[in-house]
C-alpha cells in the first residue's frame, strides 16, 4: 500500500490536494486540487507524475472528490477534460450540483483575465461532470470487482464526505477536510470503526485548539451590527457557495430576533442556485435544520433580496454580498471602490486571499491602493478578516482516530512543524505509526493481505473426517495444495492438483543410518530388533521379510555389519514422505538401543 | 529595476532574513524568484547586484541563523543561482565567498536542514540556475556537488529525484557544448571532465546489479535523448547501445518498461534518422521482446515519425494490431475470416493469454484502442490500415462488451466474458469507431455497425458516458451514411436506419438523468448541423417526436439540460420556420411561439448557462440572416439588448455585444455602405446612407448600451465594447479624422456629450456610469451621437482598457509592497480556503 501527493512545491503545502493512493494493485486519486494564488502551469498538480507509461486512463482505477472547494475539485475539469483523463470520478451527490457552481465561478472570473488561456471552458465543466458518479452516504459502491469506496459523513461544508476505500481486506480511509463539532448548518463527522490499514486525514489546525466556532459568530454579528447601527454600509466579499449560505442564515437567523430593518442583499444570481441545493440537500444538514425544517425553511431567507447595481448609491445602511471574495474583479470590487472612502463603513473579509488581489492588500494593512496605476483609492472604511472554516483541530483529529481505530496515520494539508507535534501526540497515544511526508514523498505501508481461496469439496470432507468435529469458533489447520490459475486461488487435495495440471507423483523416502552395539550375527540382530518394535508398536503392523529387512507399515529397516568395527551394526531406516510421523519416532526409538530384558 | 523597486528591496530583504517574521505566503516568495528571473534573463551584468548590496546581505545573514526556515533557506538558495547564473555576479558572490557556504561541502548539505524536501528542493534549482556559463561548472567538479546530484537522484521526494536528472542533463549538456572544440570520439579523454564524470556515472549505474541504479539512468537518458539532437550524442549511445540490449534480452533486469521510452527519444532525434543501422535492429528486437503493453507506446511513437523504415514501420503496426487480430479469430467461425494480420512479430500466445486473463485483458484493449485511435487522427500515416478489418474487429469487442455474440471456440468465450459489460472498453472501443468514420471504404459493413450503435443507444445497460460516445460516433456514422445513400436500396437503409435512431432519441430524451437528457440533445444538435440540408434527414426528423421532446426541455430543471434544449431548438429552427424553402406548414414550429420562449429564458432564466445558450443562438440566426427584413430585426435587436444590458452574467452582456456587431455589419452591407471604412465611396452617396444607418442603430437602442459598456465592471465587456464603437466609428469618420477626435465645448446641445467624455476619459474607474442614461444624453439621438463618435477618444480608451485588464495587481512593485504589508501584521491570518 502507498500514498504519495503530487501538488508541486516540495514542502508540505496548505492548500490543495491531490493524494495517489496505491493499493491492492489499484491506484486512486484522492481529490483534485487547485492553487488559486498562481495563474500558470503551477496552479495545477503536476499529472505527469502519476505515471510515466501509458494512459492516465489505463493507470487509475477512479478519481474521488471529497469536496466541492477548489482546492480540492478546482484541477478536475483540467484533469478530465484537458490532459485527458476518461476513467470514473466519484463524489457524494450535493458535491456533484454543487461543485460546477464554483468551478464556474471561478472560470468566470479567471477567463476576465486578458491573455488567459490553458483553462478550462463551460463546455468542459459539463462534459466533466457528465462523467462524474454520484454516491450516498454509507452507500458501498463498486467501482470494478475488487475495488469499493464508501461515503461517510464529514461536515464540512455541504455534501463533504471521508472515503473508505477497501480491495479484500486491505483498506484506506480519506477525510478530506472535516469538522468533529456540529455547527450552525452541518452535523460532526462519523466513522465505522472500520480500523483500515491507513487513514490520511487532513491536519491543517494541528496544533490549534481553537476558539468555538461560536463565538467567531458572534463576533462578526457584533460588528455587522454596529456598523449597521451607525448608518454605515457592511461589504462581504464571498464566492457563490459555500461561506456565503452559511453567513445568509446567520444574518437572517439575527435580523429576525432583533427585529432589524436595514436590508441585506446578494448580489450574485448564482445564488438562486446555491440556494436551491442547500434546500433539496437538507438531509445533509444537521439535525436543527432538518427538525425545523418542518415549519420553515432555513434557506428560504426572508430578509436577504437580490441587489441591484444601482442599491450601491442608495443613502442608509445595508449589508451586501458580492462575488468575487478577493475583492479582484467584478461587482465586489465596484461596490468596494464606492464605498472604501467613508469610514462609517466595513468590508469583512470571510477567507483566503491571494497575493496582489485588493483583498489581500487591505488584509496586510494597505490603505493607499493604486488602482491600475492612476488613481489613488484611499480606504477609510474598516477592515475586518474573519475565518469560518470548519476543520477539526487537534482535538477532533484524535477523536477521528479513536472511531476509526487505524493501523497506520498519514497527515496531510498541514505546516510541517504543527504535524511532527501532533505525529507525536498520536504515536503515543494510540502506539500507531504516523507518517507526513512532504509533497512528492512516497510512504509506502506494509499490509498483511489475506487472500480468499476456494477449497475443494473432497478436500473438506476429508480434512474434517479425521480431525476433531469441526467448531465454527476454532480456526481448522488444512492440507491441501494451493492451484494459482487465472487469477483465483484453489486449495485441492494432492491428488487433484496432481491430476489438473498433468503431473505424475514423485516418490520421497528418506533414510536414516542408526548405530547399535551389538556383537552378535547380524540375523540375530534383526530378530533383537524385530521383537523389540513388536513389543513396542503393538497397534501397527510389523513384519520381519525373508530377506531378512523388517517392515513397520511403509517403513523398511535393514541391518548390516559395521566394515570396520564388527560390533557395532548399522540400521537403515527408510520412510516415504507420507509417514514421516511414523518414521521419525521409529529412529528415534532405535537411536535409544535396544533393551537388555530381550538379550 | 525601477527606482521604487530598488526603494523597497532593502527593506522587502531584511524583513526575509528577519527570523523573528512570520512565515511568507509560498507564492510570494515563488513569485519574487520568478521577478529576478526576469531581471537577469537578458543582463548579465553586475549591476544587480553590486547595485543592490542587500541581495548578497540577505544571502549572509540566513546563512549566519542557527536556524532558518527551510522555505526561507531554499528561497536564498534559489535566489543566489538565479544571481550566480551569469559569470560576472558568479565572481562577485565567489568574492564574497558564498556559493561554497551554499552549494559546497559546507553548506545545508547534509545538515539537519537538509532532511527537508524544500531545502533539497531549493538547492536542486539553485545549481540549474547557476550552470550557465565555464566557472560554475568548474566549481560543481571541484566542490564535490555532482556526488550531491548523483545521490539525489534517488531521492524519497519525487519532485526533487527528476529535478536532479533534469539537472544532470542539463549540466552534461552545457559541459560537452562549452568545453568541446571539435567532435567527440569514444576515446574518453576527449571528453571534458565534468561530461566524463556523468557518462561514468551511467556507464556504472547501467552496468550495476542495483535496479535504482539502472532506473536513473534509463531517467536520465531519455530526457537527455528527447532535449538535445546534438552529434555527440550518437557517440555517446554507441557507448550504451550494448547494454541497453542486454536489457532486452535479459528478463532478469526489471528495466524494460523503460526502455519503450528511451527507444523513442532516440528514434525522434535527427541524429539517428539514416535508416540503416543497428540502432534499428535494436528497434525491431524491442518491438519482439517487450510485452504487448510496453511496446504499444514504442509502437504507436514510432508510426507517428517521419523517418523510420518502412519494415519498422509495419512491424510497429502489427504490434498494434495483434490484439485486434486475436479478437477477429476469436470470434470467427473457423476459415471465416483470415483475422487481420498475416504474421505476427510476436507470439500471438502472449497477445491470446493477455486476453483471455481478466485482469489484462480490458488493460490491453483499451490501450491498443487509444493507440488506434491516435493513429487514426494522424494526417500523414505512411502506413496502409485495413480499415474494413480494424471495422469489423470494433464491432465485434461492441458485441463482446454488451453480450451479443458469445462465440464457440473456447477463446473467444473467455474473451467474451471478460469483456461483458466492462465501459472502459466501450468507450474506447467508440471513440475508435468515430474516428475511423473518416476512413473510406467500410460501406459494406454499414448495416451490422447500425445493429450495434442502435443497440447500445438502446439499452438500459448502458452507461451514461458510454451513452454519450455512442451518440458521437453515430453522429458521425450518420454524416458519411448520407454521403453514401445514392442507389435506391441504400436509400431505404438510410431511411430505416434514420427511423430507428430518432426512435431511440425519443426514448432519451425523456430520461430521468439529466447526463442522458443533455448528450440527447448535443447529438440532436450535431445530427442537425451536419445534416440540415439532407431532405431525407429532414423528413425524418419532422415527423419523429423529437423536436415537440426537444421543445419541452426548454423547461428542464437542469439548467445545463436547458442550455443544451435552447442550442438545439435553435438548431431546429434552420429547418423548421428559418429555412428558406420550409417543409413544414402550419402552425406546428411557430417561430413567435419559440422565439418568445428563448426570449423569456434570456430574460427570467436564473442561470447562466441558459441565458448564454439563447444570445450565441440569436447571434447565429442573426448571422445566417434568419431574422426576417430590416425592421424586424430591428426590433428583434433592440429587445434582446435591453434584456441583456443588466444581465448580472458579463458572458450574456459579451454576447450582446457580439449581436451588436454582427447586427451592424449586416445593416451597413444591406444599405449598401462598404464594410471596408478605407474603400473609397463617393461622399454624396455615403452622407445620406449614413444618416440611414444612424437612425437604424439608434431606433435599435445600440448607443446606450455600447456607450454604458464602457464602463462595466467586467474588463471584456469594455474591451468589446470598444472595439465595436472603433469598427462603427470607421464607418461614419474618414480614416484621418480618427487621430484626434475633435474637442467638445460645454455649450449647452454639447453638454451632454462633454460629461460623457469626460467621464469616459477616466476610463473604466469612473464606475459610476449613471443607470438612468446619463447627463442629458440622447443615446437615441442620431445627430448626438455621431458628435459623440468624434469626439470620445476611444483608441485612447482601448489602450487604457487593454493595459489594466486585470484587477490581480502583477508589477513587481506591488508584490515587494504587500510582502513588505505582510510581515509587518503581527497577526498571522489563519489559513483558509473556499
């Protein structure tokens, strides 16, 4: 079994993801990452290093999508539809709607770019989702006749699953990103106690024990809310999907209890669709949502109404969510330009932002931006970062492991030095091995496969006839031979295999010399020694033949004299294969010499 | 390097060796190589250096850390080989006595750092940089780095193991093209040290019992033979040849998936191109002894090559068609048919066995079938395909795969097996099929192809993706069924084949799987456009249920389902109500019926996808002339321009655009104005036809939309919209006139347009184009605007447009700025992703 991750970078990368996962003889890819703060080749995982011979196709097995973030499915389209992969991909049903949203999204606001190209189209997104095979949770799917996967619930954003993967009794468990705290929208992961050989799971907060998500929420309630109460206008630059649902239903949830009246709105029409999703995945919330559901709707958002460009000029508060969220282009910056010079005002920034967007300036405390290079835009309203992301820390990565039970912890998508203290953490704890390779590392784990084998009726009947009555409770030690034909194992008596494969039998004997003092004719000798067994071996047939040699069942003694020493005489024991039980105690008997009394 | 650049580097370097500063964004410090890259690309002065003290200050003081962070540390090492990489900074950092603390014995070479992938990493692509020139490769054999280099090959990171090799090539390169004067001969004293030293290496590597060993050099050199075509090279592979033989012949050496690759390289290099030779036979042993799986890629690589001898040549093919050939035999009654092939290269038992074991027998189809298929997209193949053959043996691995031929000889009933309902096969087994439609000459075989395509089409068990290469390669079948159907027999085939596929499209149409729905309707599409003016096809078509189906998946829940109904109803339409001599009559397809349709859709539908479908279909009838007279397109315009002028998709506002301009080079070659602006038109004739024409695109709302473009907050809108008012400008302005557009006084009838050049003049900042119309400007006014195209300088505006095309602020200076930002919040951001 071995993993290794092919994002380029030869360190440990936070960020995306991109595992091959070997197994049993099966290779699997485990997401498809993007970076989105590059916009050349290095934005991709480097492909060509799954494979240097034959097809990608050929190569993997399938493809497994954890998640529909772009650092996880944001090189598919790339993958499937670019460099020419045509095999199964695999994500959870709610991933499969929602991840071409995004994966739009971003076409959309990276193809604005002038001189853009190496980048996937429209058409390819489609094509792209046209090949991908929806799960459920729990749902044991067969990819070919030895590989399954299996979804189970992580919670990290809608539709986020960990993957069992499983050929024979060897298997993988992938989390993706997950979260072990219930939130506002989402449930906490879960996992059989399914011990697989190795569970990769993601380490991003490894070190954090981290403030309750809670009170995040709280904190950004507080600010939205004063800004709004002094008459100032509240900017949230989101994606589509994702933060921004999740952040509808706290405002909403908010506007309610305290009765407010300043307008929210969302400015993108994707989020008709969005929307839409989180309404037909319900199941895939949490319990509250679903209980509630009942008698409204948590996504059928009153107070949140579509936005108009002209609302941006309107007098009095609002709070309004535009795409895209690093503030690079489109209807967020417009707003964020109208705005930016009153101080009254506020942007929240809800996630990453990458070098040389106006997001991430203002993120590092700029305040003077240059806006292609003639004016210059002063900002005076506030700046706020908040994050919301849901991974699980320390904590709930132990936790994980507990459930999980593995036999081996690889960790991914974390800082090198945050891992080796959790490696630790975990090594004593659980006394499993744990290993985080950098980026291009392979680690390759031992496994002990166990294989199934057909075993022949004959063979049984005859097995359990002369040993102690079968316990379905005791495991039973057979004999037989094992037939390697065609790919499956078969356990069959001797005979058989001898007859299948065309071949004759081989006599085995093997002989053995003992020694014995005696001075006497050798004739006497035999006698001496015929008697002897006879006394001993009373339930087995002894027979002394006229040629002098003594037969006990299939074993043959003869005696000769010693050419040297006429006193010693030497026995020659032979046995076949067959009665190599019988024989050796026989050699044994006779090394001890024979008894006086018989003298 | 600018003067606000150079203002910023100090501090922008001191704050990097600062070890007390969070760590930097990667692609911040990735994105500061590459700006130095491009610095000293085309300088090899040392300016940069002796200019920038703080360069070399940085490189000391992470030297002089107990403890830098590896990604700190593999950036300087990084940094010094890019300054090192011409000969005049290499001395300067020598005086300096750098590159030996960095590269050297002494330095993260073997330390505690080096443990770190990144710092090895770092280390690998700093040499890269610095070999560019004598004194760095003297200083690589003195200070022990090629050890360094050979032992990083076998690196447990990947990335920094074909680094390493990348380097190797790179270095043996440089050192035999600078140090060598005249050929090279085997005699190794010819060759200098450095070379010497890494041609010892393979030689040594190569001849080792240690598989590692022979992998890296097998790495090596294939890169090695597929980057440099230089004459040396050919000496340096009789050195090998041998050995490389020996690997062939030997099955004790796992080596040979390699070799296919290496084999190639050197096929490919010029150098090897005389025909004769042993290096050939070579080829020719390969292709006997790899397994069908490895020599597939040798196979295919070599019929792809211009020079290659035609025995090769076939010999290569026959490889590729072994499988196929085992398949025909299989499946045939005996003396049926002859297979494809006369001989075979290798032992067909091999190619039998491989089929008949479930395991390998869909991994060497489907390889063999992705190798057909490449050769059958080659323009030049320079050997003959028995096309009618290759035909039949895809039909019959079809007929395995959905189990409609179980055959009698006990090989093909395990094939047979193996095979049922496996899509990997399937798909490349039709993407083989489409491909070889292009071939000619399969005609006989056209009825039993149908048979299988319509039973795929047909079946419950077949998967969506496979469903969807179904359709493609019937589409295409289709295309050349029509080109065939001449005599009256074929005619009726045609006819019922025709039939039957519409039958089926019926039937998925309605599909629970929007997958299925959605590549019903793309084949629906492509069956149109190849077929339209097939009157038989047309017929068909008409009288089947499938454009009412079609019609009805305008409202599909699935908005990609949507868009792929609106392209194909707008298809439709060519031969339903837009086609000039209509089969149809009555009120069936009416055309205000669908065209509402698509208008509601561009206007209420709320997504993208659709929306985009219904203006690239408008574009298009507008295009083919399919929009009736003058008038009615007019108005057809002017309503699909105020719909998508607040679309909320830039895409859909683009595509306005389009319309736009397709719509006015139309009306100016209808009105009978050149659409050259520089043909030469009598100024009589021309004035009124202008006037004419204004008044055409203000009644059609044009102006207001092109002139509000400008400032949309999408860059391409604006681009575009600039480039239709530069195209439309040209018509109504001699060519001289066009460099300085005339100055607007603020009298009051010019008012209007003054506030719209001034606003335009800042460009696409102004941002606050006002939604109501403007200050008094009448977009609908003729005369207005014809002042308005004088006077707004819009080369001017385009330039402006085309140099900020991009919000993701890339000059250097802003990077070394928001590094500079970066360190200095305390406050580290956690990490988070979308």
């Amino acid at each position: 079994l071995s993993a290794f991750s092919l994002c380029p970078g030869a360190g440990q990368d936070v960020g995306r993801s991109c595992i091959l996962v070997s197994i049993a003889g099966k290779n699997v890819m485990l997401d498809c990452g993007m970076h989105m703060g590059y916009n050349d080749d290095r934005r991709f995982p480097d492909f060509s290093y799954i494979t240097q011979n034959g097809r990608l196709t050929d190569f993997l097995d399938c493809v497994i999508i954890s998640h529909f973030h772009l650092d996880h499915c944001g090189a598919l389209p790339y993958f499937s539809e670019m460099v020419g992969y045509d095999g199964p991909i695999y994500m959870t049903h709610p991933t499969k709607a929602i991840c071409p949203i995004l994966l739009e999204d971003y076409r959309k606001i990276t193809v604005d770019k002038k001189g853009e190209t190496n980048f996937f189209t429209s058409q390819m997104i489609k094509d792209c989702m046209k090949k991908v095979v929806a799960v459920h949770l729990h749902q044991t799917v067969q990819v070919d006749e030895e590989l399954e996967i299996k979804a189970y619930y992580a919670g990290h954003v809608l539709g986020a699953a960990m993957f069992q993967i499983k050929v024979g009794c060897e298997s993988v468990v992938y989390t993706g990103d997950y979260n072990m705290t219930p939130d506002r929208h989402l449930g906490a992961a879960w996992v059989d106690k399914c011990r697989p050989d190795l569970l990769i799971t993601e380490s991003t907060y490894a070190t954090t024990i981290r403030d309750s998500k809670r009170c995040r929420e709280r904190d950004f309630l507080k600010k939205v809310h004063e800004t709004v109460e002094r008459g100032g206008k509240v900017l949230i630059p989101v994606f589509a999907l994702g933060r921004a649902q999740e952040l509808c239903i706290l405002l909403e949830t908010f506007w309610e209890r305290m009765n407010l009246k300043a307008p929210i709105y969302f400015s993108t029409g994707l989020t008709e669709k969005a929307n839409h999703y989180y309404k037909l995945f319900i199941t895939w919330t949490n319990q509250k949502i679903r209980k509630t559901f009942v008698q409204r709707n948590m996504f059928e958002f009153k107070h949140i109404k579509a936005f108009d460009r002209a609302f941006a000029d309107n007098p009095g508060p609002m709070v309004v969510f535009a795409t895209p969220g690093m503030l690079h282009a489109g209807q967020s910056l417009q707003i964020f330009r109208k705005w930016a010079g009153n101080e009254k005002n506020m942007v929240i920034m809800p996630g990453y932002c990458v070098q040389g967007t106006v997001g991430h300036k203002i993120l590092s405390g700029q305040r003077k931006l240059e806006m292609e290079g003639r004016q210059i835009l002063e900002v005076k309203m506030q700046v706020e970062y908040m994050s919301f992301s849901a991974h699980a820390d320390a904590k709930g990565i132990m936790q994980l492991i507990r459930q999980a039970e593995p036999r081996n912890v690889l960790l991914v998508h974390g800082e090198a030095k945050k891992m080796e203290f959790l490696k630790q953490k975990i090594e004593q704890e659980f006394h499993v091995s744990c290993y985080m390779p950098a980026n291009g590392e392979t680690t390759t784990i031992l496994t002990n496969p166990c294989i199934p084998v057909d075993i022949s009726l004959g063979l049984l009947k005859r097995e359990t006839a002369i040993g102690p009555v079968p316990d379905a409770k005791k495991p039973k030690l057979m004999h037989g031979t094992l037939l390697m034909k065609d790919n499956s194992f078969r356990l069959v008596c001797p005979e058989q295999a001898l007859k299948e494969l065309g071949l004759a039998e081989h006599q085995l004997r093997f002989t053995c010399r003992v020694h014995i003092q005696d001075p006497r004719k050798e004739h006497e000798t035999v006698l001496r020694v015929y008697n002897h067994l006879k006394g001993v071996l009373k339930d087995y047939s002894v027979q002394h033949l006229p040629d002098g040699s003594i037969t006990v069942e299939s074993i043959l003694i003869q005696a000769t004299a010693h050419s040297e020493d006429q006193g010693t005489k030497v026995l020659l024991v032979s046995w076949t294969y067959q009665d190599e039980e019988l024989g050796s105690y026989l050699t044994s008997l006779l090394k001890k010499g024979l008894p006086q009394s018989t003298a | 390097m600018t003067r606000e650049c150079a203002a910023l580097l100090p501090g922008v370097c001191a704050a990097l060796a600062d070890p007390r500063q969070p760590g930097l964004d990667d692609t911040c410090l990735e994105k500061l190589l590459d700006w130095f890259r491009s610095l000293t690309w085309f300088d090899p002065t040392v300016e940069l250096v002796q200019d920038n003290p703080c360069l070399t200050e940085l490189i000391t003081s992470v030297l002089a850390l107990p403890e830098p962070s590896p990604s700190i540390l593999s950036f300087t090492l990084q940094l010094a080989g890019i300054l090192a990489s011409s000969e005049n900074r290499f001395q300067h950092l020598q005086q300096e006595k750098l590159l030996g603390r960095l590269f050297g014995r002494a330095g993260p070479v073997g330390g505690a750092l080096w443990e770190d992938p990144s710092v090895r990493s770092g280390w690998v692509k700093g040499v890269h940089s610095m070999v560019h020139h004598l004194p760095a490769l003297h200083f690589l054999c003195s200070a022990g780095v090629m050890d360094v280099i050979f032992t990083l090959q076998g690196d447990p990171s990947l990335f920094v193991a074909s680094a390493a090799s990348q380097l190797l090539v790179h270095v043996l390169t440089f050192s035999v093209e600078s140090e060598t004067s005249k050929p090279l001969s085997t005699k190794d004293c010819d060759w200098p040290a450095c070379a010497q030293m890494i041609l010892k290496h393979i030689e040594e590597s190569l001849q080792s019992s240690c598989a590692s060993h022979i992998e890296h050099s097998l790495k090596l050199l294939t890169s090695l033979f597929g980057s440099c075509y230089a004459a040396w090279t050919e000496v340096l592979w009789l050195n090998i040849a041998k050995q490389i033989e020996s690997f062939l012949m030997e099955e004790t050496v796992q080596a040979q998936h390699m070799l296919a690759n290496l084999l190639l390289n050197v096929a490919r290099s010029p150098v090897f191109s005389d025909t004769e030779g042993s290096f050939w036979a070579l080829v020719t042993s390969a292709l006997e002894h790899l397994t069908p799986v490895q020599a597939g890629p040798l196979a295919v690589g070599l019929l792809r090559l211009c020079k290659c001898p035609q025995d090769v040549r076939i010999q290569a093919l026959t490889v590729l068609l072994q499988p196929m050939d085992c398949i025909l035999r299989a499946a045939s009654q005996p003396l049926e048919y002859a297979g494809l092939l006369d001989e075979s290269v290798t032992d067909p038992v091999t190619v039998e066995s491989l089929l008949s074991s479930k395991t390998s027998c869909a991994g060497l189809l489907c390889q063999t079938l992705a190798h057909l298929e490449k050769l059958l997209s080659l323009k030049h193949l320079r050997v003959d395909l028995p096309c009618v053959s290759l035909l039949r043996s895809l039909i019959t691995i079809l007929q395995f795969c959905n189990g409609f031929l179980t055959p009698t000889s006990p090989l093909g009933s395990t094939i047979s097996r193996n095979l049922i309902n496996c899509f990997r096969v399937q798909k490349s087994a039709l993407d083989v099929l489409a491909a070889l439609s292009e071939k000619k000459g399969c005609d006989t075989l056209i009825r039993s192809l149908f048979d299988v395509l319509l039973a795929y089409l047909e079946s419950p068990n077949t998967s969506p993706t496979v469903l969807k290469k179904a359709f493609q390669a019937t589409s295409k079948w289709l295309a050349c069924l029509q080109e065939l159907s001449c005599s009256n027999s074929q005619c009726q085939q045609t006819e019922k084949i025709l039939e039957d596929v519409f039958l089926v499209l019926q039937k998925r149409l309605c599909s629970p799987c929007w997958e299925v729905r959605d590549s019903s309707l793309e084949f629906l599409t492509a069956m149109i456009k190849c077929l339209r003016d097939q009157d038989g096809f047309r017929q068909s078509l008409l009288s089947s249920e499938v454009p009412r189906l079609a019609e009805n998946l305008l409202e599909d829940p699935e908005s990609y389902v949507r868009a792929s109904a609106v392209t194909a109803v707008g298809h439709l339409a060519f031969i339903t109500y837009l086609a000039a001599e209509s089969p149809v009559a009555g009120n069936q397809y009416n055309k205000e019926n669908t065209v509402a349709k698509l208008q509601e859709i561009l206007s209420t539908d709320s997504e993208g996808f659709p929306r985009r479908a219904v203006i690239s279909i408008f574009t298009k009838w507008l295009r083919e002339g399919c929009t009736g007279q003058l008038e009615d397109t007019e108005q057809f315009v002017s309503r699909v321009i105020q719909t998508v002028e607040h679309d909320l998709d830039w895409e859909v506002r683009l595509g306005g655009l389009e319309l736009v301009e397709v719509f006015c080079s139309k009306t100016i070659c209808q009105l009978g104005l050149s659409e050259c602006p520089y043909a030469p038109e009598s100024s009589a004739v021309t004035s009124s036809t202008q006037q004419n024409l204004l008044q055409v695109f203000c009644r059609a709302k044009l102006f207001g939309f092109l002139f509000q473009s400008l400032c949309d907050c999408d860059k391409p809108v604006g681009q575009r919209a600039c480039d239709v008012l530069i195209g439309l400008r040209g018509n109504f302005y001699p060519i001289s006139t066009l460099e300085n557009p005339q100055e607007i006084e603020d009298s009051p009838a010019g008012c209007g347009i003054a506030w719209l050049q001034r606003t335009l003049r800042q460009g696409s900042l102004a941002q606050n184009f006002p939604t109501d119309g403007g200050n008094g400007v009448d977009f609908q006014d003729p005369e207005s605007m014809m002042v308005a195209l004088g006077a707004i300088d819009l080369l001017e505006l385009h330039d402006e447009l085309n140099k900020s095309s991009d919000h993701v602020e890339e000059s250097p200076q802003s990077l070394l700025q928001d590094i500079l930002a970066t360190v200095g919040t305390i406050e580290e951001n956690e990490v988070d992703c979308y």
